[in-house]
C-alpha cells in the first residue's frame, strides 16, 4: 500500500484504521510519500511511524526508474492498458538515483528497496 499526496490521520481516520489493520493482518507492506513541506507534518509523522517505509515526495518517478531498470514492471497489463509509455519511460530516464537523491534527498538504496518491495509484491485478494 502506498499513500501518496494524502493524510488519512486527519483526512480519512477511520480509512487508515483499515490500512493499518490491513498491514498488521495481511503483512502488507506499507509505504508513505510525503512531502517536506507538508503543514500537517506531524500527522504524517504518525502513519510514517506506522508504515513498512517512507520517503519524501518525488521520489515517484525514481521508483520507475528502478522497476523500469530491473524489467519488474507488469508488461502484460502495459501492453493491454497503458498508452503513451514512450513518453513515461523517456521522462523516467532522467530521473536516476543520483538525481533523484539530489532532488529530494532520498538516498539511492532506500529507494531501490521501496520500489523493488513495490513492484515485486503480488496484489492478495480476499
């Protein structure tokens, strides 16, 4: 699970509670995009508290570039679903871990780490 641009502490309290609970019964991985400057800092200071990992906003595109790097992506569902990929995937390019790292200060190895939990984690239904 990955929460991005979003504070459910004080947004969606009782949908995080199904989050939290969700990484606890199920031992999903639980990851937190949040960004430096968020004025509701302290919110997010609890649910990263809670989450598998966290990371400052923008690190997104770096994630891809891992997952584009290493072939983890799900070719199958691009293939089928996604247009303009061209497009991601030369943008993605530019954002390796060195830039990225420079950007936001999200370290190279922790990022790695993030996107290969990401994308390497099958969906489990109930």
């Amino acid at each position: 699970m990955i929460i991005m641009g979003g504070n459910p502490a004080e947004a969606h309290p009782v949908s995080l509670q199904h989050l939290l609970e969700g990484k606890e019964l199920n031992r999903a991985n639980f990851i937190v995009d949040r960004s430096a400057h968020d004025p509701h800092r302290r919110a997010c200071d609890r649910i990263c508290a809670a989450a598998s990992g966290h990371r400052h906003s923008g690190a997104s595109t770096g994630m891809l570039w891992h997952i584009f790097k290493n072939g983890w992506e799900d070719k199958e569902f691009i293939e089928q679903r996604v247009y303009g990929m061209d497009d991601v995937r030369k943008e993605v390019e530019k954002w390796t871990p060195d830039e990225v790292e420079r950007v936001t200060g999200v370290p190279g190895a922790q990022l790695k780490r993030v996107a290969e939990m990401f994308a390497k984690r099958e969906a489990r239904r109930r």
